[in-house]
C-alpha cells in the first residue's frame, strides 16, 4: 500500500484527510484538482491485478442513483463519489422501510443485470443521505457471469483462495464455499430488511421472530430461504413484494416461480426444523471439519462483531491503544473485552461455532486477557491486579496485586503465570497465588528499562518477551528461560511476539504481519519471514491484536484510530466558525499564547505513531515538529511561546524532551528515566499537561497501582520530580492557573470523574467545581473562567468569583468528540478570550471496530 499522508497525491488526487480503514486497506476524503471535486479514494493493501481492474471497470458502468459511483482506477486504489451520510439503522417505520428497500432494490436489480453481484451486503454498506440511500463497495463487488459453472469459485473466493464476507450477513451458499449469483445478495437483503424493521439481527435467520404484518414476514422468509431457487429470483420482485404486503396485505408469490421450485421451497421450510443442526454449523465461525471439506486449502477469513450495542473496548494503557482479545490454545473459543457506550468494558468468550457471546461476571475493567493450556480459565488485568475467571463462568479470583501498568500475562502448562508491568522486568507467580518473582532482571548496563509481553513455549521452560533499551541496538524480542540461564535476542522489532504450530513466531514489521520459522528446541528463526496479514494494528506499547491456537485458527485486528475535524466554534451560539485541519486521528493539541500557531499530534497510518507538527494558523501552513518512527506526543507550550514540551520514546522508553518552538535548534531530554529512578517511581505513562507562569512543568504520572497521580518538575539546573496532588483514585488533565497559584484537574476519586480545583503549593482548600461529572478543564486568559467536559459531552463554563468561589456551571457548546476520558487525548482548547473553542468533532463513521477470524492460516505459509 503507498504512503498516502493529507496532502500527498495519487495520481491527480490531493489527499485531504481519513475516513476509515479496515482489513482491506485505507478510504481517504480527496480531490480531483482536473474537476475540482471531492472524491473518497479506497487504497488497497495489495497491487490490483488485472481481473480485478477489468471487474472494477465493470462497476464503474453502473449508473444508479442509489449505487455509489466507482470514477476511476489506479493500480492499487479505487476512486468513489464522495457520499455525507451515516449507516442504515433499524427499526425504521414500515413506510421508510419500504421506501429505503425499494431504493435499495433498485440498486441490486441495476447490478444483476450486469451480472454483478455484491457479496458484502450489509447495513454498514447502505448509507442514508438526504436523498435516499446508497449503496457502498461495489468496487470490490464480483462479477458472475451467467454461465459459471455450478461448482465454479466465481463469488466468494478470491485469486488466493480467501474466502471473504461479513460472517452474520452472508448467504449459505457464501459459507459453504460455493457459487454466488444474484440470489446471494437477495439473503444478504432479507437479513437487512429484518434489521431495519426490528432493529436486530436476523442471524442465524431460524431463531428470529416472526414480523408483522404476515405478509411482510413472507417477503422477508423468502428471501431467507436457504436453497437460492427457493428465494426471490430477483430484487425487483422483492420489491414488487413488499409494495404488495404493504398496500393490500396479501402474499405475493415469486414472479415467474416454477411449480417445482415451489413445491422445492416448500420441502425447504418443511425440513427448516431438521435442517438447524447443519445450518448452525455455518451460523458461527465454522471450524469444523464439514466447513473445511466445502473448501479444501483455502484459508477462510471472516469478521467477528462485538455483541450488539457493544463495542469492542481497546487497551487504556496506550496512546494508540488496540482491542483486546485471545483465542484458546484448542482453537473453539475467543474472549474478547466489550462493553456498551457508557459502561466499563468486561471480558466475554464465545465458542466459534456458537452465534452468541457470554459475558463473564465480575471482570469489569478487564484488559489483556490470556488463556490457560487446558483452555478452561482466561487470565486478565483489572483494577491493579492480575486475576483469573472460569470461562464457562464464575468466580473471579485473585492472582496477584499491585499491577499498576498491564503488560501482558502468559500461562505455563505447570500452571506458573508469566506477566509483566510497566517498566519492570517478567514476573513469575503461580496460578492460586502467592509469591511473585522476577524471571528476567533489567540490565542497567544494557541501558534497558523494560521487559514486557511474555509468551510462554511449549516446553513450559522458556519463553518469548519484548526488551526495550536506550540503545537501539538491544531492543527487540527476546527468549529467555524460567531458570534465568539463556537470554537470547531473536528479532529487533519493538512488537510483542506469539509461537504457533507448526512451529513459527508471528510478529510485526511496520503494519505486515510476518512468519518464520522457529526451531524451539535449538531457539533459532529459521529460513525467511512470510507475509501472512496486513493492515495489522499494534499500539504504542508495542503491543500486536494477534492471536492464534494449534488448530490453524487466527484472530487479528487493525489499530483503533478515532478520526475526527478540528472545528472552530463560537461561543455565544454553538455554531461552527470554520474548519481548522481536515479529518485526521488527533490525539492531542494545544494553540501557542500569543494564539497565532497551533501544536498538534496526528497518528502516522504508516509507521503507527504518533508525531508532532505546527500549524501557522494565519498562513494555514503546517510542517512537521517531531516525528520519526517512535512516539512523540502531548505538545506543551512554554509561558512565552518561544519552547515545546513534549513526551517520546526514542531512546527506547518514554521521556519528556524539549526543542524550540521555531523548529530548529538541538532537542533536550529534561526529564529521563534516570530522574524518574531517582525519585523512586517506576512508570511509563507520564505525559505533560501544562506548564506555569512560574516555570513548573505539571505532569502526571501513572505512578502507583491504583492510577494517575499529578506531579511537578521545577525547571531547575538539576530538575527532581515532586508530587503535587495524588490519591488511590486518578488524577489527570493538570491546568494551571493563569498566576499559577491554583490547579484545576480531573479525579475520579468520588466513582466518577468530576472537575477539582486546589492550590500550589497543596493547603487545605479544594473545591468540586462540575456537578453532574466532567474532565479536561482548561482556565480562561484571565482566570475568571474555567472550563470543562461534561459526562455527556457537553462544553461547560464555571465562573471563577472573587474570594475564590465558584458559581454554577452552564452550558456553552454541545459537543460531539468520542465518548470516555482518556489522559492521552485532547478534546477542545478555548482561545484566552474564551470567545472560540477549537474542538475535535468526529468525523465521518467509520466501520465499526470488528476482529478478523483466518481460518487454515498457515497454507499461506506453504504459498
């Protein structure tokens, strides 16, 4: 896939910003400087080759209101009408399904007549738009032609026999491996028909209920049902059948049905109820031997969805952070952590050849989940302790405290567990409990500052984990062994590593997901590494979304990125000004005092950091502070403009540096690892906030178990880090005063997070200033104002009186940045006058997070 950065071209596109990315590749808002016009380019992971071009131009002859235009084709990229619009979402009113499905007919019926079929039908590919609805990717559609043969492989497998689809949405016929045609998409619509009156998913089609009226539900079970000749032949009969049910009641029969094709469909629905047991085979991830028979060697990817009004949740510990989940070692089931808008996040497990998930009780909060070799405990981090849970359920027992700063946890065959956290070497303890040790040492010789993301081998002797070092040169994966007697460096790619039958490491270089060979006798790569998946996500802790078991099943996902706009908007209204940087996944920024330049932090999709550049908001002009293929975040500006604080990791562990603010110039580590050691903590995630008029850098500091604590560090010759305010509860988002006399910051020290203001230094005075929870509060240039977030996304102001009294909080703008509180994202910044506020406002929905399941993945490996 090309480097592809707003502002870069392809071709005669001007990239302007993202729109979302997924397993296949990366959409991307662009324009065409020939016709001056906004286009949505999709790129691709891999070169097209030439049948997908000749397919792909195919699409671009469709001409249908309600299909998304396919304008052109590059060797790796598609070109698309730019659509505004979100997705299809149930339940609707009859009349608007009617309306939305005969639009949506009418796009199929244009397609099938070009023998084009979808394949990938499904609400998130129908936009709604003030014009009706549109039918998105078609350009990755398959053409049919209408002499395939009957066991041909038109459809659903690709040129590397990789069968692709939306597991809840495909039709039989797609997970068995077989033909697809035009009858295909009309399963795929009755599933889509039933979501948008019903608002759930008809998945697996026979356990859903009956719709109403009737004769709505004969139009929907018709084109459910599995034998295609039994369906609809068309969608122009589906839609002919639907305006039948709604205007006169009645039951319209397929136009053009055969007397032997219905009295087929009627043994069909005859035999429905003895059929279930082989219909449930497909209706999960379909690991079984029958599934595999229908396509012998071909490696099966499918995508798995979070429970419904879930989302997958992401790790907390990580700027970028990636979804947490494991497959157990027999391959049959997959825990993953979910949790609805709102709620926290918990542990659920669902068998790959069931369509439901469980939760497991008591596992709020969880993250990094593992698995027991007998596949029967998932181990996992929550609350500062490191705990196991039954997963089948039930009580959930702790293994070990004071785990502040997760790192991955492995579990041995001996029932020894190996985990690691924040900057501290790999941990043994048992599995009931007791005593922990460390297996490893940091070699302060060696300059390294942590060891992390252990994964145990088969032997139960030695083990896989991550080093990272001030020295470039001794980074990277290592083994070890549990008697501490090898220590042997594998790799030099800062990425966590996992060992899979039949006996190859998995890791990753860039965003490509490699094998190689590993001889785990001799402990030795072997041979030349493999592409087996790209697109693959790892967060800033190095951390990979990879998981795989003995039985050649994998699960893998993309990096969790949150696009969205920066927006000005007036404060006496609420309206929007004007935009000031296209869509992009913005973690942090903040504008310089005298409010002519504006720092900020962008996620490169190309390295996967993050990395600083400065705008020139009156020349509109951006170029790059401090970027590279490490971490570089949290941009602080210093009292008169002229310096940049800011957090990386380029010597290996994260530290805050200094440069000028002009761009040029040497940087400056002002506080180390070495100066964190001296003042007794252990941590990796402290991150700047503010800086003070009297020249304190305020920070915090994920500093003890129980969360973040605020510190300052004094801009002296020989800088020492001192705690300002810190309790078992967090305490993040520091904001100092314009005099520097008080801190405004965010704790959750009450159960939620809630706005405080206290003193500097620390005295008894501190005052709860929010009132229904709030976060991220930020002073106005004169001090007579505070800011802040309210829980439901709302942009607060306190009036700050004299004496030090706080009135009530009122509304200003409401809001539409992501939902949560995280330390390591910015949300608006007020100008001094606190008359604007530049706010991230997200930007066009992407696809919903979802985990890609590879079935037979290692006949790549043979490819």
């Amino acid at each position: 896939m090309p480097s592809v950065l707003p502002g870069s071209h392809l071709g005669p596109y001007e990239i302007l910003g993202l729109i979302g990315a997924g397993g296949m590749g990366q959409v991307w808002k662009a324009r065409d400087t020939r016709l001056n016009r906004v286009v949505a380019i999709k790129v691709a992971q891999e070169r097209f080759s030439e049948r997908f071009e000749r397919e792909a131009r195919t699409v671009a002859a469709l001409n249908n209101p309600h299909i998304c235009s396919l304008f052109d084709v590059g060797p790796d990229y598609l070109v698309m009408e730019y659509i505004e619009g979100r997705p299809l979402e149930g339940p609707l009113p009859i009349d608007q399904v009617v309306t939305y499905a005969a639009q949506i007919c009418d796009a199929l019926d244009a397609a099938h007549k070009k023998q084009i079929v979808h394949r990938d039908l499904k609400p998130g590919n129908i936009l709604v738009t003030r014009s009706g609805v549109k039918l998105l990717d078609f350009g990755l559609a398959k053409h049919a032609p209408a002499d395939a043969g009957e066991d041909g492989p038109t459809g659903v497998v690709t040129q590397d026999g990789v069968v692709m689809g939306t597991l809840q949405y495909m039709s039989p016929e797609q997970l068995e491996g077989r033909t697809v045609d035009a009858r295909s998409d009309i399963y795929s619509l009755g599933l889509v028909l039933y979501e948008m009156v019903t608002g759930k998913r008809a998945f697996p089609p026979t356990d859903r209920a009956p719709l109403e009226p009737p004769a709505l539900e004969r139009v929907v079970k018709t084109c459910l049902a599995r034998d295609p000749d039994a369906r609809w032949q068309t969608a122009r009969e589906v839609r002919l059948g639907l305006e039948w049910s709604t205007e006169s009641g009645g039951v319209l029969q397929p136009a053009g049905t055969s007397l032997r094709r219905l009295r087929r469909e009627r043994t069909a629905w005859i035999l429905a109820a003895a059929c279930l047991g082989f219909a449930m085979l497909f209706a999960g991830l379909y690991w079984t031997a029958p599934f595999r028979a229908q396509v012998p060697g071909a490696v099966v990817r499918l995508s798995l969805n979070p429970p419904e009004k879930t989302v997958f949740a992401v790790s907390v510990n990580a700027t970028i952070p990636v979804a947490q989940f494991a497959l157990s070692p027999d391959g049959r089931t997959i825990a993953f952590v979910a949790g609805a808008a709102g709620s926290r996040p918990i542990l659920w497990v669902r068998p790959l050849h069931d369509v439901a998930a469980r939760p497991l009780a008591g596992t709020e909060d969880a993250q990094n989940p593992f698995w027991s070799p007998d596949s029967l405990w998932v181990g996992f981090f929550a609350e500062g302790k490191l705990k196991k849970v039954p997963a089948l359920g039930g009580a959930v027992q702790e293994i070990a405290s004071n785990v502040a700063d997760s790192r991955g946890g492995s579990w041995a065959s001996d029932d020894t567990l190996l985990f690691a956290d924040g900057n501290s070497p790999i941990n043994r303890v048992s599995s009931r409990g007791g005593s922990v040790t460390p297996v490893t040492h940091l070699d302060a010789a060696l300059q390294e500052g942590t060891h992390r993301f252990p994964y145990v081998l088969p032997d139960g002797q030695h083990f896989l984990y991550t080093v990272r070092s001030t020295l470039a040169e001794q980074g990277g994966v290592y083994v070890g062994s549990l008697d501490g007697s090898i220590k042997k460096r594998l790799l030099r790619f800062d990425s966590s590593a996992i060992y899979v039958p039949p006996g190859y490491l998995l890791y990753l270089d860039g965003d490509t997901l490699l094998g190689q060979r590993f001889d785990a006798g001799r402990l030795e790569l072997t041979g030349q590494p493999v592409t087996v998946a790209g697109q693959v996500g790892r967060s800033t802790t190095g951390q990979i979304p990879v998981s795989a078991s003995s039985e050649g099943t994998m699960a893998y996902a993309s990096t969790h990125l949150q696009s969205g706009r920066l927006m000005w908007f007036n404060r006496d209204d609420g309206s929007r000004l004007d935009m000031a940087l296209a869509e992009d996944d913005y973690t942090d920024f903040r504008l310089s005092p005298d409010e002519k330049r504006l720092a900020w932090t962008r996620v490169n999709r190309r390295t996967g950091q993050p990395e600083i550049w400065l705008t020139d908001i009156e020349r509109g002009s951006s170029s790059p502070f401090a970027v590279g293929p490490q971490l570089n975040s949290a941009p602080v500006w210093s009292p008169d403009g002229t310096r940049l604080f800011f957090r990386t990791n380029r010597s290996g562990l994260v530290e805050i540096y200094q440069k000028s603010a002009a761009g040029g110039g040497n940087e400056e580590v002002v506080m180390s690892t070495e100066v964190l050691r001296r003042a007794g903590w252990i941590s990796t995630t402290h991150y700047p906030s503010d800086w003070s008029a009297n020249g304190n850098l305020l920070f915090s500091i994920g500093r003890t178990a129980s969360g973040y604590d605020l510190a300052l560090l004094p801009m002296a010759s020989d800088p020492r880090p001192v705690l300002l305010i810190e309790s078992p509860a967090d305490q993040m988002h520091g904001n100092f005063s314009p005099d520097g006399k008080l801190v405004a910051y965010s704790s959750n020290e009450a159960g939620r997070f809630e706005v405080y203001v206290e003193t500097v230094p620390r005295s008894d005075f501190k005052r709860a200033i929010s009132t229904n929870g709030g976060s991220e509060p930020r002073w106005r240039g004169d001090g007579r104002e505070i800011y802040y977030l309210a829980e439901d996304r709302t942009l607060m102001a306190v009036p700050v009186e004299a004496g030090l009294t706080f009135g009530r909080p009122r509304q200003l703008v409401k809001t539409d940045v992501p939902p949560g509180v995280s330390p390591y994202r910015t949300s608006y910044v007020p100008t001094g006058d606190g008359r604007r506020f530049l706010i991230k406002t997200r930007g066009v929905d992407p696809a919903p997070m979802s985990i890609t399941i590879v079935l037979n993945w290692t006949a790549r490996l043979s490819e």
